[in-house]
C-alpha cells in the first residue's frame, strides 16, 4: 500500500538539538566510564552514529539485529536474533540504542538477552517512545520524543524506504 502523503513531525533542527540533550546528560550520567553503545539495525543506525558524536566520553560500539515475526504494521512478540553482539559486555557499562519503541517487543527481547551476560549496568536510549501502543513494560533511561502515527526518515523506514531522509514524517494512508 502506497502511502497518500507524508508530514514532517520532527526537523532536522529538532532532532539536532534533542540528541545534543541526550548526549550531554549520558556524557555527565557516565562520567569517568567508557560506556558500550549497542545499536539495534537497521532503524537505529543514524541515532547511534549522531549521538556517538556527541557524547564527550571514550566509547565502545556495537550493534545485533532483531527480526519479529508477523505482520510489517505490528509485532506479534516473536523475535528472533539475527546478529548478536561481538564482544563481552561483562561488568560493562550498557546503552542500547533504539530508534523507536513501539510495543516493547523488540527491547523487551534485547535486553533479557544482554543481562544475561551480566553487564555492569544496562540502560536503553530511545529516540522516539510510543507509549500508547506499548504491550510489554520496558524501562526507558532516555528518551527523545513520543509521537504517534507511523513514521519514517532518520533510519525508520516503510518497506525499506524513506530511511536516509534526514527528518522524521508521519505517513498518511
Ligand atoms: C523497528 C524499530 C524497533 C522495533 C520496535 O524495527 O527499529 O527496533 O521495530 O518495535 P517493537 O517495540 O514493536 O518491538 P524493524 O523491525 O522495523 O526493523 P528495522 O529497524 O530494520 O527497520
């Protein structure tokens, strides 16, 4: 289905400005730390690499991949791993880096799997959270913007477009 229209809901400027908020309060919250950035493909990838650049603190990144299972438009809580992370993350300090929180599914997943490995402490930055479609509790440390509807731009895609636009839209169908 070809979407009728997009609308622009976050600029660039907007975003800009949120990730130097973001980054300025992780670089004071782990002061004195090299924290490890887990980015989770594909959406996240242009959140972590802005906001890697911004954090005043050495850093250590990584990414997994995650596919759920069902539908494109919801997730049915079937996920599965489709890349792990490469390097222990034991007694570490853990960011994973989300571009969208939508039912929880994917974090909820993500992050039973990284405590596992017994990390020093593990924390989760989202760039945008949808608080109202949430079906599993997840705990978010950082969090951007809440906006609803579905959107793309700024790694978030529909059927692999419209990821590298640098504003984040709202689809109309
Ligand atoms: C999107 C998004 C999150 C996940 C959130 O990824 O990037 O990882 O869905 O949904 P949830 O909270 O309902 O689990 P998607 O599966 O579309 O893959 P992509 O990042 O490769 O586009």
């Amino acid at each position: 289905m070809q979407p009728k229209k997009k609308e622009i809901v976050l600029s660039r400027k907007q975003i800009e400005q949120k990730v130097k908020e973001i980054a300025t309060q992780i670089t004071r919250d782990y002061a004195g730390k090299t924290p490890i950035l887990i980015g989770i493909l594909k959406g996240a990838f242009i959140f972590l690499a802005d906001l890697t650049r911004n954090i005043e603190l050495p850093l250590k990144v990584d990414f997994v991949r995650l596919a759920s299972y069902g539908e494109k438009d919801y997730s049915t809580g079937q996920i599965k791993l489709i890349k792990d992370i490469e390097f222990s993350i034991k007694g570490q300090d853990v960011i994973v880096v989300e571009d969208i929180v939508d039912s929880g599914y994917t974090l909820a997943f993500l992050l039973k799997h990284l405590a596992k490995m017994k990390p020093a402490s593990l924390k989760v930055c989202a760039l945008i959270d949808k608080p109202e479609r949430r079906e599993v509790e997840v705990k978010l440390d950082y969090v951007g913007f809440q906006v609803s509807g579905f959107l793309v731009g700024y790694g978030l895609d529909y059927s692999e477009q419209y990821r590298c636009l640098p504003d984040v839209y709202r689809l109309i169908f």
